[in-house]
C-alpha cells in the first residue's frame, strides 16, 4: 500500500481517524440490528461513507473536492445522529458512544480545515 502519491488520502490524518471512525462504530451495527434494523443500516452506511469521500475528494480540486469533503463531514455528523438515537434507545453503551462520538468530532474538525484549503 503506497502513500506516496500526493493525491491519495492514506497520508491524511483525517481519513486514518476515519477509517478509525469505521472501526469503531462496526461493532455497533449487529447490536443495533438486533432492535432496530434500520438504524442499523444507517450507521452501516454512514460511517464507510466519511473514508471514501475523503479518498474521492483528493482526487479533486478546487469546489468539487470541497463539496466531497462536506459529504464526509455530513456523514461523520450522521454517525452521531445514530448514536444519540441509540443512546435514547437504550441500544448503546454510553462508553462506546463517547468514544465513537469523539472520533467523529475529529473527523469533523480536520475535515472542515481540509475543507477551508480546498475552497
């Protein structure tokens, strides 16, 4: 796995915590399956969608990659929107919740800077 093309988003600081973000919300999704199927297809798809929208946006430039990095943003946010449904619910552990919260809010965070130097 080559990093050494400056188009590719691996060397990203942002979408390693992404794909960290991936990682640690995937063992959410049979347990929320377990109650709520759709909640559970929410967060399946969200949460892969914030690395691939990162990796799409660096092969752009100027307002295409920004739109592509908001994209990612949007779907880190909708990874805390499930969360906090699933908090409600009862359906997640508060410990789990913070963490895969917190790795979402850096996403978030190193995105919208990605996102002002892009525009």
């Amino acid at each position: 796995m080559s990093t050494a093309n400056p188009t590719s988003a691996r060397h990203l600081d942002a979408y390693q915590a992404a794909i960290a973000l991936v990682a640690e919300s995937g063992p959410l999704v049979p347990r929320l399956a377990r109650f709520d199927g759709s909640l559970a297809s929410q967060l399946k798809c969200a949460a892969p969608s914030v690395p691939l929208n990162i990796c799409e946006a660096m092969r752009r430039t100027g307002r295409d990659r920004a739109h592509l990095l908001t994209v990612a943003m949007g779907s880190a946010a909708e990874v805390q929107a499930v969360l906090d449904v699933g908090l409600a619910l009862n359906l997640v552990e508060p410990q789990q919740a913070r963490r895969v919260d917190a790795l979402a809010d850096r996403v978030c965070a190193m995105l919208y800077r990605l996102r002002q130097r892009a525009a």
